[in-house]
C-alpha cells in the first residue's frame, strides 16, 4: 500500500485540501497534516521560536487529520518524524486557492515550501494550484470556492499522481508544481519553465500601513511563451513545472576572485 503525505497553506479545513484528498484515496494511505488556520506565504520557513503543537481533527467528510500551529514545512517534518516515522513514497501539497507562477512564488508559497521540503528528503512532490483570476478577500474569497469549481484541478492531480506512482518523477525532476487556470480545458497543458520576472508593486496602503490586499492573476507578467506565467495568464492553459531544487555552483568562476582577495590581503 502506498502511503501519500498531504498537506497545504491555506488551512486543514480548505475546500482545496479536501477535494485532493477525496481523489487521492483510492492510492492507499492519505495521511493530512496541516497548518490549522491559513498560512500562506511563509515559503519553507520552519517554526523555531515557539512551541509547535499537533492536534487530531476531523474533516467535513468524517475523516480524520492532523493540524498544526506551525508551517507546512513543519506539517512536512512532524508528518514524517513524529506520525508515520517513515519516509512517504509521495508528497502533494495543495490545492492552493491561487495561483503558485514563477520564482516569487516558488519561493514564498507555503505549498511549494512543502513540497520542496519533501524533496530535500528525497521524496517525490506534486504542488498543485488553482489559479483563481482575482483574490479580492482571502478568508471570504477562497471560503466560496466550491468542490464543483476545483473538480478539474483535482481530477487533473489524481492522474499525475497515478503516473508519478507507477513510473516515477520525469528524469532530472525533484518536484512539478501544477498551475491550473479558473477556466481550464482540460485538453490543454504545456510543459513550462519558472518565470524569472519577480513581483512588481503588490503593496496597498491603509491607515495601519501596508498590505497585500487582494491577490490577481492581472498582476503576473512575462513576455516568455515559454513561461509557467505566460501560459497560464496568456493562453489559459493547464502549466506543468519540472523543478530540480540542487542550486548550481559555478566554483571555477569564483578562483580568480579569490586570488585576487587573498593576494590584497594581509591575514
């Protein structure tokens, strides 16, 4: 039996959570352990200036989770070091209620911070993501979306799933992150890379400071076709990212720097 760790950023009580997981049952063991409350935009961080507590709950099918104070990197570690006491042959994090694109996101998405931990351990990780055109109010926003609306997204996760179970990751993959538009035809998917055009001016003033009011796929822009977000944003199109998350290395380019370094130094 194989035994699939599910967690996300947005809450144990998400829609998103809850539709993924009722597709992923039929692979055997789905074991939920996830932040309590929502948590995004905390990317891998992990909790350690305060006490991490883990809690059993039930979802709204009867079923039972675990939750967490913490992150869902911490959702990740407790997950495996403290409930299963072994690896998971898979890791999916998500439905994330909005859109995960390029390297802002993939760096600071609570989901892809799950994911990434997972693969650090060698884990196998699918994030998926439901890019809603426009997160006006998180809490009331992503409360209204329906099983009904992310039947696509889920239904899309379940068969990548089968296939990362069956065969493996695609060669060279650590993790794929799923971006799946409001108005998906589910005929349509590209493969595609990370956007590297960061966040532009997200920031709303109010009279406590500044915030990050509202959340649009507007917002999201790159030129590149061949792009998570010009697919995604442009064409409407179901994105699938191959990530490999070993950092490049280029030592020879730094040697003469530092000869030069020591060689103007007195040490």
């Amino acid at each position: 039996m194989k035994t699939i760790l599910l967690i996300n950023d947005d809450g144990i009580q998400s829609s998103g959570l809850l539709a993924l997981k009722q597709k992923l049952d039929k692979f055997g063991k789905v074991v939920v352990i996830a932040p309590k409350e929502e948590i995004s935009g905390v990317g891998k961080a992990i909790t350690s200036t305060k006490h991490v507590r883990i809690e059993e709950v039930e979802l709204s099918d009867g079923s039972r989770a675990y939750a967490t104070d913490g992150t869902p990197a911490d959702s990740y570690l407790l997950g495996v070091n403290k409930i299963l006491k072994h690896s998971p042959d898979l890791l999916v994090a998500g439905i994330n209620l909005g859109p995960n694109l390029g390297i802002d996101d993939f760096l600071n998405s609570g989901t892809l911070g799950a994911a990434m931990e997972a693969a650090i351990h060698g884990v196998p990780a699918i994030a998926v993501s439901y890019c809603k055109q426009k997160i006006s109010d998180q809490k009331v926003d992503k409360a209204g979306i329906t099983a009904q609306e992310l039947e696509l997204t889920a239904s899309l996760a379940q068969k990548i799933v089968e296939l990362v179970l069956r065969e493996g990751m695609p060669q060279g993959a650590d993790m794929l992150s799923v971006n799946v538009p409001e108005k998906a035809d589910c005929r349509r998917a590209k493969v595609t890379s990370l956007s590297y055009v960061g966040y532009g001016d997200i920031y709303a003033k109010e009279k406590k400071g500044y915030r990050i009011a509202q959340w649009r796929l507007a917002d999201y822009s790159d030129p590149d076709p061949e792009t998570d977000v010009y697919v995604v944003k442009e064409e409407e199109c179901i994105s699938i990212t191959p990530i490999k998350i070993r950092l490049q290395h280029n030592k020879k380019a730094l040697e003469s720097m530092l000869k030069n370094l020591f060689a103007a130094s007195h040490l």
